[in-house]
C-alpha cells in the first residue's frame, strides 16, 4: 500500500518563519525535521511513500518526491494522481510521535469505506499528553478530535475534490459553511447531541463517497505541531 505525507505549506507560516524553513513540517524538533518522524512511521508499517512538499534531504527519503501545489486540496490531488494503488493512506507531516504500531492498527481495524476518518477520545489524548490543547467535537458516544490519518479509495474520492475544493474557498465564510453540512446537523453538533452513524451517513450524503469514522486508540495520531506553543509543551 501506498501512503501520501502532505507536507507542503508557506514559507510565511509564523513557525517555518522562526526556523528559517520551507514548511513547517521541516521544523526541527530533538534534531530532525518533523516530517522525517512521519516517514519513519509509514515505513516501519511497510508503507511506499509519496510526499509533497518542498524538496529537502530526508530520511528516511520518500519514493515519490512531488513539489508543493500551493493548497491542501492540490496537494492531495497530486498524491492521488501519482499513487498506483486504489486505497491510499493520507498523512500529515507534522506528527513527531507517530509510530509504526499506529499505522498498522489502523490499516488493519479499518472499515471498509470510500473515505475513513480517524478520531481519538478526549480521555486517550489527556492520558498521554495531559498539556497538549486539541479541539474536541462532542457527540453522543463522547468528545473527539480528529486524527492526522485518513484511508482513501482514490477510485471514489475523485467525486468528492470539487467539493473539498469548495470547503476550502469557504473557510472564511461559517454560514456558507454550515449550509454545506446544513443547519440541522450543525446544531445537533454544538448542542452535543449529534451521533457517529448520523455524522457518518451525513458526510457520505455531502461527499458522494461512503465514509466512516475510525475510533483510534493511539494518541499520537491526533497530535500535531501547529505553532510554537505546541513545541514549548513538548519540551
């Protein structure tokens, strides 16, 4: 199987800025770029990586090496057209905890779905990082956050793009947002009252594409580095 890292993002981000790098995920954390604990990861998992971002010297290196896109979205549409497999796993490159017994939990519990989403309860995140600060949704079965792990069947992803794409001109507009998702789930989620199969069968009505959350038991796959204050609790 192959995976795609993303790891594109702009020079002007506040914490590539601090650190003179292309991308945050180059920052270094205990003497190596961020992205290279990713890499490590997926391989130890016997993953065949594709990365986009910007070029730099890695290790372990990733068998695909695509420039970055300019966008989230462009990025993955880039991995997508250079993966050879169906199902693909998608990362971020920004996670320094990540190991490869996570990775393999979760392309062996994973079910099958045109898109798989992973989450983490708020108890599994505060267990292990009790000083780590995350956003948590609540929903009947609990509070989550969501993970930095995605599977995609890339066959059937393809029809959700142009909506991602849209989402993305969208985020700066939250009403043009929750008509997307549509005002009645949107309250059940803030009133904490929406449910998994709810939220699951709403995503795939909106996306065209069966989706289903992955309940994951490894904290590390919900933890990232965003800005500067995620590296100082990490010491």
């Amino acid at each position: 199987m192959e995976a795609i890292v993303l790891a594109g993002g702009k020079a002007d981000d506040p914490l590539a800025l601090k650190f003179g790098v292309a991308s945050k995920t180059l920052v270094p954390y205990r003497g190596r770029p961020l992205v290279e604990y990713t890499l490590e990861a997926l391989a130890q998992a016997g993953l065949e990586v594709i990365l986009v971002g910007p070029p730099a010297p890695l290790n372990p290196p990733p068998k695909v090496f695509l420039p970055d896109h300019g966008s989230l979205v462009a990025n993955l549409e880039a991995g997508l057209q250079a993966a050879e497999n169906e199902k693909v796993l998608v990362a971020t490159g920004d996670m320094p905890f990540l190991s490869g017994e996570a990775v393999r939990w979760v392309l062996e519990h994973a079910p099958q779905a045109g898109f798989v989403y992973t989450i983490i309860a708020r108890p599994t995140i505060e267990q292990r990082f009790p000083k780590m600060r995350r956003t948590y949704a609540r929903i009947r079965e609990g509070s989550f956050t969501g993970g930095n792990i995605v599977l995609i069947d890339k066959k059937l992803f393809y029809t959700a793009l142009p909506l991602l794409k849209r989402a993305l001109e969208l985020r700066k507009k939250p009403l043009a947002l929750a008509q997307m998702i549509g005002f009645g789930t949107l309250l059940k989620v803030l009133l904490g009252q929406a449910d998994m199969a709810g939220l699951e069968a709403k995503v795939s009505q909106i996306i065209g594409v069966p989706a289903k959350a992955l309940i994951t038991p490894y904290a590390e796959v919900g933890v990232d580095i965003d800005k500067e204050e995620d590296l100082q609790w990490l010491g």
